[in-house]
C-alpha cells in the first residue's frame, strides 16, 4: 500500500508541476471557475480546501457535508445535502475535501 501511495504522489506532482502540462492545469482551472463549485466537508479539511481553491481564484457556491440539518452555514457558505434538489447537477464540480501536507504539494 505505501508504494501506491508513494507513485500516487509523484503521479501527482508531476502533474503539478509538469511544464507539457501547465495549459491542461489551466484549462481545468478555466472549467471550474466556470461551473458551481461546491466542497464535500464541511470541517477543518473542508477548511482547507477551500483556502486552497481561492489561491487559484475558484469561489465556491458552497458546502456539502452529511450534517447538513444542523450545520447550516460554514465559511459564510451554505451547507448542503448531497440529496439537495437546489444544486445543479448538471453544471457543477463537487470537489472532496483532501488533507495533503502543504510542504508536500509545493504550494
């Protein structure tokens, strides 16, 4: 399993910080900052993701997180069930809250 992890890790940093990939980054970029924008957790990870996604100038429409009924608001975002019929589907990225060493993504 720690091998996984290992090639998992440089499979991602060489995605990152790759100079052939950077137009595909900032495509990717460009598609999300286009759509809604919405974080699965609404926690201290959540926290984190979503600091992380305003350095690359994506806004967030708000959070989904199983505890919705009494975490109503998070970050001056909304917090939402992943059943919530107000969420467009069709036209949204739901990114899942990831806990990463900051040192590690080189950021």
């Amino acid at each position: 399993m720690k091998d996984k992890n290992m090639e998992f890790k440089i499979q991602i940093e060489e995605l990152l910080f790759s100079s052939i990939k950077i137009s595909q980054i900032n495509n990717l970029l460009r598609e999300i900052q286009s759509n809604e924008v919405y974080i699965y957790g609404a926690g201290n990870v959540g926290n984190m993701t979503y600091n992380l996604l305003k350095k690359f100038n994506i806004d967030i429409n708000g959070f989904i997180d199983r505890k919705a009924d009494t975490v109503k608001i998070y970050m001056n975002k909304p917090v939402y069930k992943i059943e919530d019929k107000t969420i467009n589907k069709e036209n949204t990225f739901i990114i899942i809250a990831f806990y990463a060493i900051m040192k590690s993504l080189k950021i």
